[in-house]
C-alpha cells in the first residue's frame, strides 16, 4: 500500500539554520501535500504539489517534487523557534484521488 | 478561512462509556470528512471516510459498530465510540475537505484532535 516514509525521524538544529526533510512513496501520485502538527494539535496544512509540478514555495518554504525517483523534500529557511513540530507527507494516488496515506513523520526541534 | 472546530479537545470516562465527538467546518461546506486515529508519536491512521447524507467508508479492520460516524449536514460530522474500553484510548482528529475544483486537489483541513482516554 501507499505510504510516505520521512527522512531522518528527527532532526535538531539551531534558530536561523535551514531544515531539510525528505519523503519518499512507492506507488503513482495524485499530489502529495506537507502537514504540521504542533504536539497535542491537529494537523496544518503547509503545501500541496501536484505530480505534474517540480517545486513551490510558500513563505519560508519550498517544496520539491521528483515523481522519477519518488521522492519530495520539504526545505524551511531561517527557521525559527515556533517552527518546531513533526512535519508529516502525505500523499494521494494508488487508486483513490482524496484519501491521504501518512509518513511517519520528521519531529523538527529548533533550539533558539 | 478553512476552519474545522473539533469537541471535545479532551474525554475521560469509565469503561462501557459511549463518547461522541464532533467534527464542524465552521466557513466551508465539507463535501467529505475523515477521522484519523493518531498513537503517541505515530503516524495518522485512517479509520473512516464520510459523505454528507451517506453511510461512511470504513477502513480495513475499523469495527463499524464500535465507531459510529454520522455527517448530517455539510458542516457536520460525528464519530461516537461505543462501550470504550482502554484499549480505545487515543488521539482522534478529523478533517474535512471540500470537493471545489476536484478533491483530488484539495488539501485537508484539521481540527485539533481529541485525546480520549477511557480508565
């Protein structure tokens, strides 16, 4: 079955460095999206990419999509403090177009 | 805009217990909602798929008469957990999700979760 596999498990860095968080799938996409989760809350949604696109930024992020090497990468520069959380992948394809299958997530912790 | 109220944030009962949980989109209509089951430091499980005005779509392994989901309205949705029992304990989030422009392209949007924790 399709699920998104982040890399690395957990990641420590200080304020005002860039982080770096890959996901890898096995299955065709629809579109894979990245989520935060602040300990205890639900999920926000940070960006959707969709198979047919290569890279989008947001702010402070950007995401990269390589659907040959089944792989996204999530880069959040300068970052900050309030920027740690567990940043999920999540993806749909492999037969359904809306339901979204989980990675196990990155927990980003950002030392001020 | 995008807002998803989720209540209760925090549940604790007695064992044999119903709960109810309910999932809102306070500024969308919500085509389809989702509940998710989350162990501590784990992914999201998916349990269940609902439509407005039609029965839900169970997981693989999601008992159907434990977790009983109802989404009455587009705005509304409703998991109640039957005779809890601690295995039951967890973190459960919903999300709902409109379908404008095709839901294949729609992200998910979450409430906050409720930590159920049956004694």
């Amino acid at each position: 079955s399709q699920q998104g596999e982040e890399d690395p498990q957990a990641l420590s860095i200080q304020e005002g460095e860039n982080a770096t968080m890959n996901c890898s799938y096995k299955t065709s996409i629809n579109n894979l999206q990245w989520y935060r989760q602040n300990s205890g809350r639900g999920l926000v949604h940070l960006i959707l990419i969709r198979s047919n696109e290569r890279e989008k930024h947001s702010g402070r992020l950007r995401v990269t999509l390589d659907t040959s090497k089944k792989s996204s990468s999530l880069l959040i520069t300068a970052s900050r403090a309030a920027d740690t959380a567990s940043y999920f992948c999540a993806m749909t394809g492999g037969g359904s177009n809306y339901k979204l299958t989980f990675g196990k997530g990155t927990l980003l912790t950002v030392n001020p | 805009g995008a807002v998803v109220s989720q209540h209760p944030s925090r549940v604790i009962c007695k064992s044999g217990t119903s709960v109810k949980i309910e999932c809102r989109s306070l500024d969308f209509q919500a085509t389809t909602m989702f509940w998710y089951r989350q162990f501590p430091k784990k992914s999201l499980m998916l349990m269940a798929t609902s439509n407005e005005g039609s029965k839900a779509t169970y997981e693989q392994g999601v008992e159907k008469d434990k977790f009983l989901i109802n989404h009455a309205s587009l705005t509304l949705s409703t998991l109640t957990v039957t005779s809890a029992h601690p295995e039951d304990s967890s973190f459960y989030i919903c999300s709902a999700q409109t379908d404008e422009g095709g839901a294949g392209n729609q992200p998910q949007h979450f409430g906050d979760g409720t930590r159920l924790s049956i004694l």
